[in-house]
C-alpha cells in the first residue's frame, strides 16, 4: 500500500508548515502550498532532510479558481489526496468597525473564506467516490475562538473564521457517513 498523502495550504511557515513536518514524519507524503516559494523549498528540504517525502505547490488561495483547478488536478495526478488542510490565512490589521474598508473585508473574505472552499471542494466529490472503494478521505481547515468570541477590531476575521467553523460543522452533518471524515 502506498504512503497516505495529504494537502496542507498556508504551509510556508506557522502551523501548516508544523503540520507538514508532522505528517511527514509518521510516513505521509506532504503536498505543501502557499504563496512563498522560496519558503516552501525550505519546507520541502528540511522534510526531505528528515526522512520524509513533501512537494511545493505555489499557491495563492484567494485566486479561488486558479486553486480549485490546481488542486483538482493534483489531487488527480497523484492518485488523490486522503487529507486536505485548508490552513492558508490572514488576520489582517485590527480596525474598529466603521473603520475597515470594503477592500479589508474582500481580501480577508477571499482569503479565508472563499479560499478554504476553493481548497476543500474540489476534493470531496472525488474523496466520496474513492469512499466507495473503501478509502475513506479527511478534510480539514483552520478556525479560530475569534469565531465564537466577538473581538474589538475584529468583525471582518471573526466573521471569516465564523464562516469556516459553521462549512465545517454542516460538512460534519453530511460527510463521514459516506467516508469523508471532517
């Protein structure tokens, strides 16, 4: 049987590249993706460096249909992915309400919003067929208590992360009696 792989977005640096190096050490073929580049060559080497397998994937999230194509044709080159961690995201700088601009909430809406859904849709529909072979698949993302906690100069990120627990909970509703677990 072949290494588990996964997918975990915002894996340049924090807690993607933490999660990254995890997998990898307990034999998970890692996919890592982000913005940077540079960083995800790092990444990627000190995977390797410790025994483990990874690959970068330049990826900027809050193209959501650059994303979803592009991770819709990974997950089909390698045989499909068992984990996808949409983890990518931004905190933006913290501005009262009434003093957040449209563009604030369009890129923090694009980022963490829109494109966690860029990242987890493509592969659910493929992860419930391969379900039905009896390879079970795992979506995950990254939230936040700001979810739950209104914050002072934070309505647009809670509202995001909001956004994300509540995809996660329905999807929790709907997926793992079919064989994906959330």
């Amino acid at each position: 049987m072949s290494a588990p792989k996964a997918l975990v977005t915002g894996a340049s640096s924090g807690i993607g590249a933490a999660v990254a190096h995890k997998m990898a050490a307990r034999g998970v073929e890692v996919w890592v993706a982000a913005r940077r580049r540079d960083r995800l060559d790092d990444v990627v080497r000190a995977i390797g460096a410790a025994g483990g397998i990874a690959h970068a994937v330049e990826l900027d999230v809050s193209n959501a249909a650059e994303t979803a194509a592009r991770i819709e044709a990974i997950d089909g080159d390698f045989g499909g992915f068992d984990l996808v961690l949409a983890n990518a995201g931004i905190g933006g700088k913290a501005k009262l309400v009434g003093e957040t601009t449209w563009q604030d909430v369009d890129t923090m809406f694009r980022t963490n919003v829109i494109g966690v859904m860029a990242t987890l849709m493509p592969v659910v529909p493929r992860m419930l067929e391969r379900a039905k072979a009896g390879r079970r698949g795992h979506i995950a993302a990254v939230s936040s208590m700001a979810s739950e906690l209104p914050l002072p100069a934070a309505a647009d990120y809670g509202a995001s992360k909001a956004a994300v627990s509540f995809y996660l909970e329905c999807a929790q509703q709907d997926l793992p009696r079919r064989g994906v677990d959330v």
